[in-house]
C-alpha cells in the first residue's frame, strides 16, 4: 500500500483544516461539555438518518469499531479538560503530536507497514516539529502541568483509536459505512456519558448559555466530514502516513490560536510550523 499520492495528501490536508478549524470553535466557546454534547447529539441524528442508506460494515470490523467508540469517548473528555486548562495552540499541537510516532512504530513493528526512507523522515520530522510546538516556551508549561498531562494523555487515546480505525475500516468493506455507525456509535457514548457524569466532579454544571443548536451541529458537520475523510485515506495510504498527514492541522492551530486567540507565537514556533509542512512534503514525495 502506497504511504501516500496526491488525492491522498489533498484529502488529508482538508481534513486537517476542517478539524483545527472545529478544535477552534470549541476552544472559543465558553461551556466546551454544551458544545460537545451538543455536538454529539447532532451527529446521533444526522447518522441515524444515513445508516439507513448504506449496509452495516462487515462483522470483522465490529470489534474494531466497539473499541474505537469507546477510546473516542475518552479522547473527547480529555480534550475538554485539555482546553480548559491550557492555550489552544499549545495543547492541540501537543495532544495531536505524540499520535504520528505512535501510530508510526506500531505499525511498521506489528502491522508489517514500514515506511519507506522520505516518508519515514517525514513522520520524524512532522513529529519533532509538533513537540516543538507543544513544549514551547517553557514557562508555559512549568506554570501548567496538568494542561500538559491532560493533552499527552489525550494524544495517546488519539494514537489508539488511529490504529483501532486503520484495521477496522479496511475490514470493513466500505469507509462511508464505517464511518457513519462509527460517528454514530461514539457520539451515543458521549452523549451518555456526559448524562451519567454530569452532576459529578468530573463535569461541570450545565452553562446558562449552552451552545446554540446551529453552531453545534454546523461544527458536527466538519468533524464528521473530517474524520470521514481521513477513514478513506486509512483505506488508500499507510497509516502512519495518513496520521502524520493528518497532524499538519496543528500549523492551522498555531495560526488561529495567535490571530484568534491572542496566544503567543514567536520564532521557533514559527520555524516549527514550516518544518511540518517539509514534513508533508516528504510525505507526499513518498
């Protein structure tokens, strides 16, 4: 399988935006838990309106896609308290980050997906680039661990559920079908989870200016088509390609963090976002 060509790379990189682009909106409101909630329950609606469109994917993927619905779930609340607790352009970049050289290891050592010499150094270089954008400056992360812990125990959910959906949907039969009872099956668990867990420590009361129905299922749509997107380039391209490909989102994050968020950028995380982009380009030259 091919790491990666160019409808591939132009598939993944609109992903990308599409997700630091909804990872913002939920950033910027004030109750992220009404946002994702919200959210979740659009997203219930909306694939319970498509599942009657497409066959149910084949009975070897249905173990794969149970285990992602669940680490989904995980990796929407440790994002939530991620955002709570740290800047956007920091967080993100770090929770997205660890997911490629997880992703990349996995695969070349118990899935036989080694990657060959350009689009190896790609993933190298993608994923010291985004460490670089997580860890800087220092002070930043002195002064706030747990927003650190939050988002590196956040991207290790993200680098689980990349390899539980790489073996799920191309045992599926179909990337679409997959992705809608995917969406569907983990946005149900969130939506119950937060229900369970809402007058516990763990969520916070309900805002008295929830997230409006129109911005939450409008950010439901670009997560759905963003993550539709990269199911399909998991069924065309390696994953460890698909995944560093992926995380050229955080440059999109560290831009609209600065501009929208008034975060700090300065120069080292300037030449970091560049280096990812040498980094997709490698890829794609692979």
């Amino acid at each position: 399988m091919a790491a990666s060509t160019p409808l591939v790379v132009l598939v993944v990189l609109i992903a990308a935006v599409l997700h630091a682009g909804w990872n913002a909106i939920a950033k910027a409101m004030s109750d992220g838990f009404s946002l994702f909630t919200r959210m979740s329950v659009a997203v219930v609606v909306i694939g319970f309106a498509l599942v009657w469109l497409v066959d149910p994917p084949h009975q070897d993927s249905w173990p794969w896609l149970a285990a992602s619905a669940a680490v989904h779930v995980a990796y929407m609340m440790g994002l939530l308290v991620a955002y709570r607790l740290g800047d956007f352009n920091q967080t993100y970049p770090l929770a997205r980050g660890l997911g490629p050289m997880v992703v990349a290891i996995v695969a070349a050592t118990l899935i036989d997906e080694p990657l060959a010499l350009l689009p190896a150094l790609g993933v190298v270089i993608i994923g010291a680039a985004i460490a670089v954008l997580g860890l800087t400056p220092w002070r930043r992360i002195r002064h706030n661990r747990a927003a650190i812990a939050a988002a590196v125990l956040t991207g290790l959910t993200i680098a689980t559920y990349t390899l539980l959906d790489g073996i799920g949907v191309r045992n599926s039969g179909s990337a679409a079908r997959y992705t809608i009872w995917l969406l569907t099956a983990h946005s149900a668990g969130f939506v119950i989870t937060v229900k369970l867990l809402r007058h516990s420590r763990w969520i916070p009361a309900e805002s008295p200016k929830p997230t409006p129905w129109l911005a939450a299922t409008g950010t439901a749509i670009m997560s759905m088509l963003a993550y539709g997107l990269v199911l399909w380039a998991q069924t065309k391209g390696t994953l460890a390609a698909v995944a560093a490909l992926r995380e050229s989102s955080v440059v999109v994050a560290a831009l609209l963090g600065a501009v929208l968020f008034r975060e700090p950028m300065g120069r080292i995380r300037v030449g970091a976002s560049v280096a990812v982009a040498v980094g997709v380009v490698l890829l794609a030259l692979g």
